[in-house]
C-alpha cells in the first residue's frame, strides 16, 4: 500500500494507494444474427430461423433460454414495403453466467455462418460493495498514518480538514493462455464501476480473459496544531 505524507501550513497531507483484482461473475456475448425472415419481440427467437438456429446451438452447451434478450431487429424492405419475408438483421444478447463456458460458446459461434459476435461485456456484479471496503480501509489507514506523522512532528492532529480518492482500472489480457488470449495490459483512467466492455480489434480478436485490476488513491488531509507545551 503506497503511501506519502507531507505538512504545508499546519496541514497534514496524507496519500494512499491499493491495488485489487476482480474477476468476472457473468459476461454478455451481443451477437448480430442476419436472417431471412422478419419479426419482433420474442417471437424472433421461434420464427426466425437463424436466430432460432443460434438458440439450438446454445442450449446444446447448457445455455438457458432466459439468458437470451432480443436487443434491436432491423429490417431491410424492398421498395419500402415490410413483410415477414423481408430480411432482418437480430442483435441478440446472451448472458453467460458458467464463466468456464465461454471459451466454447465463442468457438461455436464462430461456425455460425450468419452469425457475427459483435462484443463481449464483462460483468462485476460485487464490485460496488468491493469498491467501498477498499476505499474505507484507506480512509482508515488514513487516520493511523496522519497519527504517526503528527506524533513524530510533535504537533497534535485536529480534525479532517478534506478527502478525496479516485479509482482507475486496467485489464491484463496475457498469461492466460488459450486461442483468445494474449495482450498486454491497458490501462483506463477513472473507469466508471459496472459492466466492462472488451470490443473486437485487429490485433487481439476478442480475449476472453475476465479479470481486471482496481486502483484506489486516496488523499486525506488532516488539520494539526502545536503540541501544549509541558
């Protein structure tokens, strides 16, 4: 847990830092599906055959149907009329919930003709409450610190006079081997909380590699005030 400290007018400034991992709970697969046929809402999965095809596909590798949501369909008509037999094109997300499946989810969507995986987003479903333990245990280590400082200055600690922290993460894609590996790490300042998206590159494909590191900092200052004298 780095650290520093300083004083600048009766102010104790203290600064420190964590690093954490989290690792994925559940990922969502967004897949763009072209079919021959139009519908909407649920009746896509059923009736489109395409899609209904990619459905068959996930189930026989455990995937349930409620994992399944129908995003967006767009549909392409000829000189402007719309009927059931005019082609659509299906964004479909599907939640992955059994992380050690992924790996033969993605390569049996790559044998899917008319399917495309568009992204893969990770999901962090404790990292809130995660969140808030680390930035509490530095705000306690804040105080211990600031005590310490004080005490070898010969200066008594007052109150908080103002805190912040800042948080910022980054992803390491290698020493996981496998065919969608590899990478190096990227980093990405004050990266908000919740879902992470990984989108497709030339270089990297789509890595399925589903940990990632949180940084916390914070900064406490403290006010202080010479020590009565004996």
């Amino acid at each position: 847990m780095p650290e520093r400290a300083a004083t600048e007018s009766g102010i104790i400034v203290v600064e420190l830092s964590s690093e954490h991992e989290l690792e994925a709970d559940h990922v969502d697969a967004v897949v763009d599906v072209k079919a021959s046929s139009f519908f909407t809402g649920n009746a896509a999965f059923a009736n489109a055959k395409e899609v209904a095809a990619l459905v068959r596909l996930m189930e026989d590798l455990g995937v349930q149907a409620s994992a399944f949501t129908l995003q967006s369909v767009q549909a392409e008509t000829q000189e402007g009329l719309l009927t059931r037999s005019s082609s659509a094109l299906y964004t479909v997300r599907i939640r992955l919930v059994e992380m050690t499946r992924v790996g033969d989810v993605l390569a049996a969507l790559s044998g899917l003709k008319q399917a495309t995986l568009r992204e893969l987003k990770w999901g962090y479903t404790h990292e809130p409450e995660a969140r808030q333990d680390w930035l509490e245990a530095l705000a306690r280590e804040s105080v211990k610190k600031a005590r310490r400082v004080a005490a070898g200055l010969g200066v008594t600690l007052a109150g908080l006079h103002r805190f912040s922290e800042r948080t910022w993460e980054s992803r390491a894609f290698g020493n996981h081997g496998g065919a969608y590996g590899g990478g190096n790490e990227d980093v990405m300042p004050m990266a908000p909380s919740g879902s992470y998206s990984v989108k497709r590159t030339a270089a990297l494909g789509f890595p399925v590699s589903h940990r990632k590191k949180v940084h916390v900092m914070a900064t406490a200052e403290f006010q202080s005030h010479p020590a009565p004298e004996s």
